[in-house]
C-alpha cells in the first residue's frame, strides 16, 4: 500500500522535478512527465539542461541556498507555459522544482490581447471611414453652400436692379 506521501506526489497536478548539482534528473512525478510527454524511465538519469534547456536558475539556487518563486517560462515545444519553484534541498544534495502548469490562462490571456488588438485595429479603420465621410460631406456642404449665396447674391443683384 503507497504511503500518503507517495499519493501525493502520484496525484500532484504540479510537474514535480529533483536534480542533483550536475543538472542531473534524479526523480520525477506523473504530472512532469505528461507535461513533458515524457516516461519517468526515459527522465531519470538525463540532463535536465537537455529537457529545460535552461538550467541557470537551478544553479542559482543551489548556489546560493535559496528558493526562487514565480518564474514563469515557456517551452513551445511541449505546447507548455509554467511557472516554477525552485527551492534546493541542501541536505539531500538536490535541488527541487515545482512546475505550475498555467498553459490554458497564458492561451486566454494571449487571446485576450490578441481580440484587444484586432478591436483597436478595426475601430482605428471605422474612425478613419467617419473621418473620409465627414471631409467628403464637408467639401460637398462647402460647395452647395457657396452656390448657395452665388444665387442668393445673384438674386440680391436683380431684385437691386428692378428697384433700381
């Protein structure tokens, strides 16, 4: 029977990775593995450089002795965006890091700003139209009224001249 540990780390829905100091994969869960389309068999023993491609914050953390938190980082390749903790675990000699899998929020809020780009674009085209329409409407008020006060002057001229 698993301990409560052991369900734990098989139901955490967070991607679950521990190194060693030489970016060595040491253990992963279930959810690391489906974010990373991967088998914990083909993980464990590999260069977390080759899967992370980026490593730097590992290094700092196992430099330092201290956890990082909120570092967000996509990985396209895995169709994946994820926000990490990374913390080491000095008496162990490895270091930990829990991935928060924030794919479908970073795929709405791209799609937000993407709606929000299109809509400026197409009220930036309506406002130019309105614009067109109005500087066409006053060039023909313009035109109709000077032909306007040409007849009404004309007229003033005959109405002069039969009084006259």
């Amino acid at each position: 029977m698993k301990s409560l540990w052991e369900l734990l780390w098989d139901y955490d829905p967070n991607g679950l990775v521990v190194v060693n100091p030489q970016m060595m994969i040491q253990v992963v869960n279930p959810a690391f593995c489906r974010m990373f389309h991967a088998n914990a068999e083909d993980l464990i023993g590999s260069s977390a450089e080759d899967l992370l491609k980026d490593t730097a914050h590992f290094l700092q953390v196992w430099e330092t002795g201290e956890a990082l938190a909120g570092i967000e980082r996509e990985y396209p390749e895995y169709d994946l965006y994820v926000r990490k903790v990374i913390f080491p675990l000095q008496e162990e000699g490895v270091i930990a890091c829990i991935m928060v899998d924030l794919t479908r929020e970073w795929r709405q809020r791209n799609e937000m700003l993407t709606l929000k780009r299109e809509t400026i674009l197409k009220v930036h085209a309506v406002v130019d139209k309105q614009m067109s329409v109005a500087q066409k409407i006053a060039g023909l008020l313009g035109e109709t009224t000077a032909q306007t006060k040409v007849s009404l002057l004309k007229l003033l001229e005959m109405v002069e001249k039969e009084q006259g």
